[in-house]
C-alpha cells in the first residue's frame, strides 16, 4: 500500500524565515512531487506578512521525516500532515 504525504507548512514572518524554509525546501527538492505557495497580504503598516505551503511529497519515507524534522526546527512556522493511504494501481 502507497502512501500520499502532504504537508502544510504555515510561516507567519515570510521575511525572517523565508531563505531558511528555502534552503529547507531545495535540499529536499527530489522529495517535493507539488508546491503550493499562498501568501497573505501585506496589511498596511504590517511588513512581513507569512503565507501558507502546500508540499505533496513523493519518494522515500525517510527522507519526507528529515524534511518535516528540519521544518519544525524553524521559528515562528507550523507543520502538520495529512497522509492518505491508497491501493497501488
């Protein structure tokens, strides 16, 4: 049985993590099938508005948990996880 992995990963200050979620993200770049970036707006007057990533992982298993381990060791994102399991086709 196949697993389908996506990973959300909410940023709340884009412009302080920013480069370290990219640097994150291209070192895992082979395991990341689709991604998704939604970001906020800027308010006036707020700078550094954060955004939402959307990753649907494929590949090896080990690699998507050093991924999601490096991820959580940012400040000031979230990580959560969806899996879904599927019949091999």
């Amino acid at each position: 049985m196949a697993i389908t992995r996506i990973l959300g990963v909410n940023v709340s200050n884009r412009t302080e993590v920013a480069a370290e979620v990219q640097k994150v993200l291209t070192r895992y770049g082979c395991s990341i099938r689709t991604r998704l970036g939604i970001n906020d707006l800027e308010e006036e007057g707020i700078q550094g508005a954060g955004g939402l990533i959307i990753l649907e992982l494929s590949g090896d298993a080990l690699e998507w948990e050093k991924m999601e381990t490096e991820l959580r060791k940012i400040d000031r994102i979230e990580v959560n996880r969806m899996d879904f399991r599927r019949e091999n086709v």
